[in-house]
C-alpha cells in the first residue's frame, strides 16, 4: 500500500500511521538512521508517531501551567508593584510575595536530603574536570573541530589570542612567525609546567633533555637533564604516566597527569619550533575540551524540515564516526573527520590509550516549541521536543548498541535538557526519556534490570527551576549528569517572570546584583547536598567574548574556584585556556572543603536572596542613561537577528555597540528582548523611541558588516600599488581576505529599507507583542487555539524567527542578497584569482 503524498503550505508530506512526516525529512531519516541499522522504518515511525501523540497533552498541560502562573504573577505585580530592596517597605512586601507564590504553586516545599543515584557515567563526567565546548551541530566543520578539540596545543592557544600581549616585539605579525611572540609563549608555558608539574629544585626552562630512568620491573621513572650534566627528579613522580620514543628511541612524547587530565610534552629537534628550545620541546598539548555539546537549540536554526534533517544527519554522522567535511586552509584543501585515540608506553609496562575525542552530550530543543516537520492527524505540528528527544535517543543508541571504535560511551547517551520551569516538567522529560528508551531497546539490562541508559543534564537557566532546583534534581534522581548555571537564559528568565514588577537594572549592571552571586552560590551548594559529585557535572555559563582570552583567564577564574567541575567555553581556544584553570584548582578538592557550609546554610535565607528582584528606583535613571541601554541592546537585536533570518546563522560572534566581537544566541537575544520591553512596560522608553534607535542601530550594524567587508576588500586591491596585475603571493593574500570575508559581503543592509527588510521586521515584532504574537501562531502552522500558548510563546523568541526566516526563504529563494555596493565595486575591479 503506498502512503499518500500531500502538500502544506511550501512542504511535501508523506502520511504514516495517522500522521504526517515531511517527505525530504522522512527519507532522509530512514536513509541515515533506520534503514543502515536494520531498523524497520514502517514499525519506527508508527511507535514515535503514536509515543508523541501520546505525550502531546502532557505538554500542553505543562505550557497551559506556565501560562496560569505567569498570568496570576502578572496579575500580582499590577496589583502589588515591588519596592526596590533597599526601601523600608521592602521586607513585608516581600513576605506577602513569597506567601503568594507559595498559594498558586510556583513554589513548593524542598524535598529531603537525598543522593542522586545515576549509574554508568564516563569518567570525564564523573571524575575529571575540563571544559565543555558547546557548538552548532548544524555546521558539520564546527561539530568536527569541537569534537576533536580534546585536546588543544597550549602553544597555539597562547600565540593566536590575547594571552600573549599584542604590543611591541610579541605583536603577532600578520604574515609568518613572530619569534619574539614565540619565545613569550614557551616561556608562559613552562611557567605553567612549574605550577603543575614541577621538577625538584628546577624549572622547566633549564632542561636541556627529558630522560627516562629505569625503575622496579618495567617501571620508568621521568628526569630532566640540565645544564652541567646533574638531573633532577619530577616532584610527584607518579605524575608520569605514559610516553613515545622516535625511530632514533629518543623520547618524542612525555604524559602527565594532574588533577584527573592529562598533558602531553612534545619533542622533536628537527621541528621549528622544536630546533630552538634546549629540550627539543615542540609543543605542549592538554586536554581541553573534554566534553562537547553538539547543539540544535539555541546556537541553531533549525526551524524548516530540510534544516532539522541536517541536525540529526550531523548528529548521526559523528557518533558513528562517517561525517567529514573539506576544508581549505592556507590555499590547501584537505578532508577533516574525527580525531583517533592516542596510544603510548605506560610508565609501568604496556599500552596507555587516551580518548582522542570529547565526551559527546547532544542538546535538544525545549518543551516550549512545535515543529512542522511532523504533524498530527488533525495536521497540527507536534512538540519539537518530544520528536526530538526519540530522533536523537534512536541516533545515539544505534551508536550505544555498536561496536564501532568511535562509539561515545559504553554504558550512557548524555542528553542536555533546556527550557524546563520546575519539578514537574522534569519529572515529565524523565518519563519521555524512559518511554524513547524502550522505543529503542535500551530500557533494560540483561536480566531485565532498569537501565537508565539516558542520561539528562538540567539545565538551570529558568527562575522557577533555579528555586526548586533541589526538586527538579530528585525528579531526574536516576539520571541526572550535570547541573550548571547560566547568566543568559537565566537573566532572560528573570525579567520575564518579573516584567511587571518594576524597571530592571541596566542589563551591565545586573551581572553585579546579589541574586546572581547567591544563584552561582545556590547550585554548587545544592549539586554538593544531592550527592553529584562523582556522579555527575557541576556547571558555570558561557564565556561571550571570544577573542578576550586574557579576560576570561582573569574572570572565569572563580567558576573553578567555586567549585565547578565544567564551564561551557565558545572556541577548542577557549576550552585550551579554560583548562588551565583546573590544574591550578583542583575543583573536587574544592567541592569537598565547600560541603559543610553547603550542609549548615540557611537555604531558605539563600532561596530570600535569588528571589530578590534586580530593580532600580526609575528616578536614578537619567535620558542619556535610558538612550545608551537602549541602543546597546537594539544594536545587539540587529546584529544577531539579521544573521539569523538572512543567513539561518544561529549562533557567531557579533560586534557590540563598542565593536567588542561578542558570542550571540538566542540566549542573549531573550535578554535583550526583555530588557527593552520592560523599558516599554514602565514608560522608560517610549515606542517612538525604539523605533528611532531602530533607526540609529540599522546603520551601525549595516557599517559592521558591509563596511568591515569592504574594508578588507578594497585593502586587498590597493596592495596592487598601481600594477596592472597583482602578484602570486598578494593573490593568495587576497584569496583568503576574500573567503574570511564573503560571508559578510553578502549582506542584505537594513538602514535603507526599514519598511521593508524582514530583520528589522523581526526585531519590531520581537519588541511589539502585538504582532509577535500573531506571527508566532503563524510560524507554528497552529490551525487551533487550543494548541497555542501566548504567554509561553512570547517567553521565547523562536516563533518570531522560524515566522521571519520563513518569509525569507520564501522571498528569496535561496538566492544570495545583493552586494553593498562598496563592496561591489572592489569585486568588479579585482576578482580574486
């Protein structure tokens, strides 16, 4: 019997057991998941249709919840507005608040102390801190340079950001090496040597020649020859674990280990770098990136069939070890693929193998959204992340059930669970969780013990999660992997929830409010009480400023001395950098000296503390003050936004108002979102002024893209220097400006079509309620209102974007925009050879 084949809207539908499934997304599954595992699509796809109908009203249920609770907290704040904390009246309005929410259910009574009970981890969640890099699984290049970033070269890491700094002799030259630079690098790095791996009585920078002594039985022991013949002994020698010796058995390979990672000392005299040094040393390598989150929520788009296809195509690609990707690099092209193992020696006899990949955790969307990738019988779409959590779990067992050599675990899938708001909608994601898993034949152990092969990492980024948080970890008691916090979607959270209270603190000076220092607090303190550590991951928020390395080194500091375990990390040169951080602190140590005082606070005085809304007395802002906020967090909008519905970019570095490259994603644009709508809210801003600063910031952002274009462009044409022809090496030159530089050539400007550019449409709509609304209905195909949430919708920012990126596509056809004509006119005078 052939299955009928309709059409909706733009969109090709197959009918498959009462529902309906884009055809381009059904053939494509079948093809990469079911049809190469033996897996009967017929039997697949009728379960997970009738699995997700079957959870269906349970999320409708958990989102009509949400609305009730937002709308009587509304309902409160227009009734009760909040006095500042400083103000007298303060404490009895704040008891009468937290009596409030207690009364409608938002929050509820701490459970008992407990302790998780999660089985089966991996050693890089359990045992071993390290960063964790979090990347669009959209883009095949960026998911393989994640994945293999493991490991990271701390010489690279120092030389190509800002650790080293850019002035004077280490200024990095713009073409070749800079050896004064150089010379900075290995000294910094060896200094690091010393702190961690210190040799007695020496430093690092006095060997002339790393030896290895015999010890008992095959035992070797690691020394370090200097100047004058006398050596000298590692401090720890059990710190040594493992090394290679070069076809002349001269050692080429040196691994330490301290604080749970390892590090490997490269040598090789014959190399550049290597020539120089007195020890031959070439390089040091550290485990940096230990694990991964390969990402199809905030960093992506993913809203159309054809893009959520090449999500979880990506997702089964790099499990089973098939996915590459060209890459042209210094004018050479080459296929990158996954990173092996690395072998060595043991120090003791036999073969030390370390994994040459990250530990991969797979982010799927939240409860919040619908996709029309897959409709009901009645052509509604269905919770994404429902069908997501089944896609992704069967993707990730088939690698479970392999014996492939680059299967990610051997006893867990680690999935990172977005967007929940409280104790029940965790307990909910467990009973998916447990239903996708019998789905997939990976509920039961042999013998027919419960598995919990799934594991769930809660993310606490929304304010009733992070109240309850004790709760929503017992509810994943069996499952739970990994807690962290995170300032964006929480702060995102935060003024929503609160909207109507008051006007909020401009958004640079909420990061300095007592309720993120008691929040940071809260989570370490409340991972500690339920028992994760050795279990699973405490976790710290992303590092937004890329290219700042230095800052980050300086800032981010006190997420390890807080004791956590991992921090999500935008770059593998971020996660290089970051884990330095915990050979200097050792963050289990930590975690065990901060148990006492996470046993003896007062939580509920803690809990007073995150409840404390951040607000400013509106008569200590002033017009220029309001003027700056807003246009800071507009320009913000526009740069992300635009990016986003022209070029489905969901996550990339976006200058700010100061030009400072900042890491955008939907997290950060929930928060600035909020922002100006709570300035609206007040009567801090009025519309007419918001549209004006729209106005304003068009051109900014237009300047940063197509005039940073256009600048590189024209730069690479004057090195002409009045030749007729430009010469092989300044082609190559020119070459690669132009590829760094295409995809922001390509840009469709904004300040000269206000009206008109469906960006700065988006951004009005994101501002405006009025019409967001309508266009989220829209972008969710929702043909009944009983499957439309405002409330819960509006929370987030996706409707607006899949609405927008939709008529984009449409209009565009995936055509590529018209260039700026700066731009154009370089291109037409000098097309790159």
């Amino acid at each position: 019997m052939l299955n009928e084949i309709i059409t909706r809207g733009d969109t090709r539908y197959i009918e498959v057991s009462g529902g309906y499934v884009a055809l381009d997304y059904y053939e494509g599954f079948n093809a990469a998941v079911l049809g190469p595992n033996g897996i009967s699509s017929e039997q697949w796809w009728q379960q997970t249709l009738e699995a997700v109908k079957g959870h269906t009203p349970q999320v409708l249920s958990a989102l009509k919840e949400r609305d009730r609770l937002h709308g009587e907290i509304n309902q409160w704040y227009i009734a009760n507005p909040s006095p500042t904390a400083d103000s007298p009246e303060y404490p009895a309005y704040f008891k009468r608040y937290k009596a409030f929410l207690s009364e409608i259910g938002y929050l509820k009574d701490e459970v008992e102390d407990f302790t998780v009970e999660t089985e089966g981890v991996d050693p890089e969640i359990a045992t071993q801190a390290g960063a964790q890099l979090v990347v669009p699984l959209k883009i095949a290049r960026y998911a393989l340079n994640a994945v293999n970033a493991r490991w990271g070269s701390l010489y690279d890491a120092l030389y190509g950001s800002d650790m080293i700094p850019e002035t004077g002799k280490t200024r990095a030259w713009r073409n070749g090496y800079n050896p004064n630079r150089g010379r900075a690098v290995i000294d910094f790095a060896k200094t690091f040597l010393d702190e961690i791996v210190p040799f007695e009585g020496a430093s690092h920078k006095d060997v002339v020649q790393y030896k290895l002594e015999d010890g008992e039985g095959e035992e070797k022991a690691l020394v370090a020859r200097l100047p004058g013949g006398r050596t000298v002994k590692l401090k720890v020698a059990a710190q040594f674990v493992g090394y290679n010796v070069d076809n002349d058995g001269e050692l080429s390979s040196i691994v330490l280990l301290h604080n749970g990672s390892h590090l490997e000392i490269k040598i090789n005299r014959k190399d550049k770098i290597g020539s120089d040094d007195l020890a031959g040393v070439c390089g040091i390598d550290l485990e940096a990136a230990d694990t991964v989150i390969l990402d199809g929520e905030d960093s992506v788009e993913a809203s159309s069939p054809q893009a959520k296809l090449l999500v979880h195509k990506n997702l089964a690609g790099i499990l089973d070890g098939t996915l590459t990707t060209e890459v042209t690099k210094g004018g050479k092209s080459f296929v990158r693929g996954l990173n092996p193992d690395r072998s060595y020696v043991r120090a003791n006899g036999g073969t030390l193998t370390l994994p040459g990949r990250a530990r991969i955790l797979i982010r799927n969307v939240g409860l919040h959204l619908f996709t029309n990738t897959v409709l009901d019988e009645n052509f509604q779409p269905v919770p994404e992340g429902v069908f997501d959590i089944y896609a992704a779990g069967q993707i990730a067992a088939n690698n479970l059930n392999s014996d492939s050599k680059f299967r990610n675990s051997a006893e867990s899938i680690y999935f990172v669970q977005p967007k929940i708001q409280g104790d029940d909608e965790a307990g909910l994601i467990g009973e998916i969780v447990s239903s996708s898993e019998r789905q997939a034949g990976i509920s039961e152990r042999a013998g027919g013990e419960k598995r919990y092969a799934i594991k769930i990492g809660l993310m606490d980024e929304e304010r009733r999660t992070t109240l309850m948080l004790k709760n929503c970890i017992s509810a994943l008691r069996n499952r739970i992997f990994f807690i962290n916090t995170g300032f964006l979607d929480r702060t995102g959270s935060e003024i929503f929830t609160a909207m109507r209270a008051g006007v909020f603190l401009p958004k640079a000076e909420i990061k300095t409010a007592p309720w993120l220092k008691a929040y940071e607090w809260w989570s370490v303190a409340t991972g500690i009480i339920c028992g994760l550590p050795g279990r699973a991951q405490i976790g710290k928020g992303m590092w937004d400023a890329p290219n700042r390395m230095r800052e980050m080194y300086k800032m981010k500091r006190g997420h390890t001395q807080s004791g956590a375990t991992t921090a999500w990390v935008p770059s593998p040169t971020a996660a290089t950098i970051f884990s330095m951080m915990w050979h200097l602190d050792d963050a289990f140590a930590i975690q065990a000296k901060l148990a006492p005082q996470a046993y003896s606070a007062d939580r509920e005085a803690v809990r007073d503390q995150i409840m404390e809304v951040p607000l400013v007395n509106p008569a200590n802002l002033t017009a220029d003050k309001n003027r700056q906020e807003l246009d800071s967090n507009i320009q913000s909008m526009l740069g992300y936004v635009v990016r986003w519905i022209d070029q489905g970019i969901g996550c990339s570095t976006v200058p700010d108002i100061n030009d400072v490259g900042r890491m955008e994603d939907l997290a950060t644009l929930r928060i600035s979102r909020n922002k100006i709508n709570n300035l609206l809210r007040h009567g801090v801003v009025s519309k007419e002024e918001v549209l004006d600063s729209i106005r304003r910031m068009t051109a900014k952002v237009d300047k940063q893209n197509v005039g940073h274009a256009a600048m590189l462009v024209w730069r690479a044409a004057s090195l002409e220097v009045g030749s007729r022809k430009l010469g092989e090496r300044l082609q190559r030159t020119f070459q690669r400006l132009w590829e760094r530089t295409a995809r922001d050539v390509y840009y469709r400007p904004m300040s000269s079509n206000l009206e008109g550019n469906f960006a700065v449409l988006a951004v009005r709509d994101l501002l405006f309620e009025e019409e967001a609304n309508k266009h989220i209905f829209n972008s969710q195909m929702a043909e009944s209102p009983d499957r439309f949430f405002a409330t819960s919708a509006y929370d987030y920012t996706e409707g607006v974007l899949r609405h927008w990126r939709g008529v984009a596509e449409r209009a565009y056809g995936g055509d590529r925009p018209p260039l700026a004509l700066s731009a154009r006119l370089a291109l037409d005078r000098h097309q790159p050879a």
